[in-house]
C-alpha cells in the first residue's frame, strides 16, 4: 500500500490511497461528502420549495452568512493552531456597539469610530493571545473569559439597550449592493480569497500550518510559536470586530444580543468544513462550504416553516457526521 500526503507544513495534500492499484472509493466519498452534503440540500429544499432556488433567496442567503462567515476565517486559523475564540461573538458585539457608540453618543465620523472599532477588537485578541501564550491560560478557558467580559461591557455600554443610528452613512457597508449583490457578501467572497491566499501560498501560513500540526517540530525549526499564536487571534479578533460592524450597519443599530449564536456555530462551520480539531488541517475552501451548509439548512428550514429546533438538530446530525468522516479519513486520530 503507498499513501501520498502532504507534510505537517500543510501543502496542498492528496488523499489518494491506493491499493494494488486502486483509488479506495471510501476515500473519495469522504473526500467530496462535505460538497455533497451542500449539494444535496440545496437540491432538496429546491424541490420542497419552488421559491428556495431564486436569485432573490440566493443573495438572502450569502447576505445572512456573510457576517459569520468572515468570522469564521478566524476560527478556522484558531483551529489551525489547535486553538479556539468562544470570544468571537462577543467580540462582534461589542466592537459593533462600540461604533454605534462613538457615531450616536460622541459624534465621531463614521469611518473614525469603524477603524477605532477594529482597533479595539485587535487589542482584545492580544489580550487573549497573551493570555495564552504568556500566561499559559488553556484557549478555552481564555477566550470563555473573554466572551463573558465583553458580553458584560456590551450591557455597561449600551445599559441594556440597542443604539439606533439610520443615517446613510452608517448603513452604507451592510446594505449597499453592486450589480444587485449584496455588499456584504463580496467583501466575504474577497476576504476568503485572500487569507486562502496568504494561507497556502505565504511564510505566514505554512507556520500556522505547522504549528498546528506538529508544535515541537515547529519549534526546532526555528519558528516563534507565540508569535504565530498572538498575530492568529489579533486576527480572529479583528475579522470579528469588522463582522460586527457589518452587522451593525446591516440592521442600522447595535443590539445587545447580537452574535450570541457566533461562537459555537463558527466552530461547527469550520469543523463541517473539514479543519479538523486537534490542528494543522483544513482549508479556507472546506470552511466556506461548511458556512454555505449552515446557512442553507437556516433558510430552507425557514422557508418550510420549521422551528428552530429542528434547524438546531439538523446541523447537529450534518457536524457529528462530518466528524465522522474525519475520523474515518484520518484513521480516528481525532478522538
């Protein structure tokens, strides 16, 4: 039997396992299960719902996953790095509120209070990356902290209240469209260019890679692991600070309970995506499809009139098959 793998360093890799030589067609259906689990919904709910297959919903949808799906860059990098931010909805919260804050209470301009919100959501992944890699503070356990902290500051700052703020300035982000789609949905598409990008193609990436895959590795080799660890959730804390202002000025005010739902369902996206948990696995393009699932099965359940139980049950069976399969693929290592 002969095996052809990419290294730790995450290079593009090949799951190609022949025998005798054959392709094992198990391992092709695990390989494109997580595509025909997309496909597959999308055809069902076609067929349920004549008005589910529109240009109409198809925009509702990339505009409905567009904010965590820019999210879910930086849960996927956290992932990368056998990390995760529970902060990231928090996060959002807060620095949306934030911007309402400075544009309706102090009268800031509206692109002054936005690049100090991004500021901001960058200092709160130092504080976690410090925490983690200074301090020796598990992820969970930081970032859980984090999420608790920002939530409190976000009832502190609004006293309980969502902050309004309606001119066209502010709304433009997140409801401008360019030939008819949806702003929102091509900064996504632009922002997942571009991290796949730096992610496959830059020093950056393939540190981040092996630091997930193999940390002592990593370290002989000379690679500063704290330093991948610090720039990676300044980054997740970033994408999520510029999602919450996305947001924001979608729904022309910062409510209180916004991204409640961010953290775990960013995680299942970007585990339905095929980045597995224990690190140095996965790509930007499995994420995507893992945020398309999750949006989906939303809408179509929506559209059938569906409580939202059953949405939550729904991707709770999708991500326990998709963990399946990965553990299928990579011989139950992920237990």
């Amino acid at each position: 039997m002969s095996s052809i793998k990419n290294d730790d360093s995450g290079k593009k890799e090949k799951y190609l396992v022949k025998e005798n030589g054959k392709i094992k067609i198990y391992d092709l259906f695990q390989r494109s299960a997580v595509v025909l689990v997309l496909f597959s919904a999308i055809l069902v709910f076609s067929l349920l719902s004549p008005y589910f297959f529109t240009l109409k919903n198809i925009y509702a949808v990339g505009l409905t996953v567009s904010v965590i799906g820019i999210i879910c860059i930086g849960q996927t990098l956290c992932i990368l790095i056998r990390g995760f931010d529970l902060s990231v909805g928090a996060c959002s919260a807060f620095c949306g509120m934030l911007v309402a804050f400075f544009t309706a209470k102090l009268n800031f301009p509206y692109i002054i209070a936005v690049i100090l919100g991004l500021i901001v959501g960058a200092l709160i992944g130092l504080i976690s990356g410090l925490l983690i890699t200074k301090g020796r503070i598990n992820p969970f356990i930081t970032t859980m902290s984090m999420w608790f902290i920002l939530a409190g500051a976000v009832f502190i700052l609004s006293r309980g209240y969502a902050i309004v703020i309606n001119t066209k300035e502010f709304i433009f982000l997140g409801t401008t469209k360019l030939f008819g789609i949806p702003l929102p949905l091509i900064i996504l598409i632009i922002l997942y260019i571009i991290f796949e990008l730096v992610l496959q193609n830059s020093v950056f990436g393939r540190h981040v890679y092996v630091t997930g895959g193999n940390p002592q590795a990593a370290k002989i080799a000379g690679i500063d692991i704290n330093n991948i660890t610090l720039k990676v959730y300044m980054l997740s804390s970033t994408l999520a600070a510029f999602g919450g202002v996305i947001l924001t000025s979608r729904m022309g005010s910062a409510q209180v309970t916004s991204g409640s739902s961010y953290p775990l369902g960013s995680i299942a996206a970007v585990v339905l995506g095929g980045t597995i948990l224990t690190g140095g696995k996965g790509k930007l393009s499995g994420t995507i499809v893992g945020v398309l699932i999750i949006g989906i099965l939303t809408n179509g359940l929506i559209m059938l009139g569906m409580s939202s139980a059953y949405r939550g049950i729904a991707t709770g069976v999708v991500l326990l098959l998709a963990v399946l399969f990965q553990n299928l693929r990579y011989g139950g290592r992920l237990k």
